[in-house]
C-alpha cells in the first residue's frame, strides 16, 4: 500500500486525498460535457455538482464519524483530517442527494434529467475514489487464500481487495450507464438504474468486506441500506416501463 505517495518536510501527498479530489475532478468535467451534449446549461450544472460534492463529504464523513466515534474520542484533531482516510458512502450520497436536488430546484433545472445527466459522473468519481481506498488500506475484505489476496500493513493477513473490486465494477457500470443514456428514454431511467445496481452489487460484496460488523441478522448496516435501495429503484423501474402494445384479433 501506499498511503503516502510523496513527502517533502511535515507536507505529504495522500493517496487517499489524490484519487477522491482526481474523482471530483473527472466528474466536474464530464458533466460540463454532457450538460452541452443534453441542451442544459453547463454553469448550473457546475454548480449543482459542487454543492452535491461538498455536501457529499459532509455527510460520508459525518457518517464515518458517527459509526467510529470511539477512534475520535481521545484525538479530535483526525476530525478534519480526510487525507487519513474515513468517509462512509451512503452518508456521502445521503446529504449529497438532498443537496443536489436542493440545489436544481433552486437552479431551476428538470429534476429527473438531471439526476440522469449527474449518475455517470458519480460513478466514475466513486470508481476513482475506490482506488484511493486501495492505496490507503481501508475498505479491505476478508481473509482469504485466493492467488490475488493482499496483504494490508494492518496485519499482514492476506485479504480479499475489496476495493478493486468495487472500482472495476464501478468502472463497468459507469461504461454501461453511458451507453444506456439517451436513445428518447423517459428521464430518471439512470437514476434509477444505478440504484438497482449498487445497492446490489454493495450487498453483496459486503459478504467479503472484513472491516464492517453485522448489526442484524447477519447483515451489515451497509447491506440494510442497500436492500431498499436495490427493491425501490427496481419497482420503480418496473412502473416507468411503457405498457406492450396490443395486437389486433384477425
């Protein structure tokens, strides 16, 4: 691993810090590109990305806060320290969700084309954002003895690396959710899309992850999260699909 990736003096350069603001980055610029691409207004677009964004860290970190209070207790100062490492998804796409549609009402914006425009974008930057999760040496997965385990400097236990894991099938759900974009489809298709994916695929790799406790069971508390997530953006997938057309009796 590599936490670390260059230190001149008391300043370092975290890999975690890199790949997260690597990810922002990519997914400003490809919104800006597919807001042209859909007749919406780029500047707008732009600012509905960084309020979700920053809202996003708000939240992924106020979550990790909330599950780890115990590491903060005796060391606030880790608090602000997000190079470290230590910001919990669903907390991110919680507070970020509620500001970005906050945020396109305000801007005046469709809400479902936009939420469609801004999944693709989100993806990627997770995608990025998992590799720094690699780098870092949190988010890792279970013992195991298969030829690719990785052994962390936590323990040295060779382990599953979930974090690769999670960021090729990001990266394969980012290329489908391109692909599946446009073509006439009615607007909130990827929105919901994703959510039936990731909330599947996150239930399911979190029988690998060794870092996350079942709360109930026998399910972590991010496999609760995921079950309605997958269940709601599938049925509403099922109701937004246009009716077969009847054939005529002859």
């Amino acid at each position: 691993m590599h936490p670390i990736l260059v230190k001149i003096g008391p300043l370092a350069l975290h890999s975690y810090g890199l790949m997260v603001a690597l990810g922002f980055m990519a997914a400003a610029a490809l919104a800006s590109r597919r807001a042209q691409a859909l007749g919406l207004d780029p500047s707008r677009i732009q600012k509905v990305v960084w309020i979700s964004l920053l809202a996003g860290i708000l939240g992924a970190r106020l979550a990790y806060l909330f599950l780890n209070w115990d590491l903060f207790a005796s060391n606030p100062v880790e608090i602000i320290r997000l190079d470290h490492g230590g910001l919990v998804f669903y907390g991110g796409l919680t507070m970020g969700l509620a500001a970005g549609l906050w945020t396109i009402r305000r801007a005046g914006l469709p809400l479902l084309k936009t939420a469609d425009l801004l999944i693709p974008p989100l993806v990627l930057a997770h995608a990025i954002g998992r590799i720094g999760c690699f780098l870092n040496g949190c988010c890792y997965g279970k013992p195991t003895s298969v030829p690719w385990a990785v052994a962390f400097p936590a323990d040295r236990v060779p382990r599953h690396p979930t974090q690769l894991y999670e960021s090729a099938f990001l990266l394969l759900l980012f290329l489908f959710l391109q692909r599946a974009a446009g073509g006439g489809r009615r607007p909130g298709r990827l929105l919901f899309l994703y959510g039936l994916f990731y909330g599947t695929w996150r239930f399911l790799v979190e029988f690998l992850r060794g870092d996350n406790p079942a709360v109930g069971l026998g399910l972590t508390a991010f496999q609760w999260a995921s079950l309605p997530l997958a269940l709601v953006c599938g049925w509403l997938l099922l109701r937004r699909r246009p009716a077969p057309a009847s054939r005529a009796v002859v």
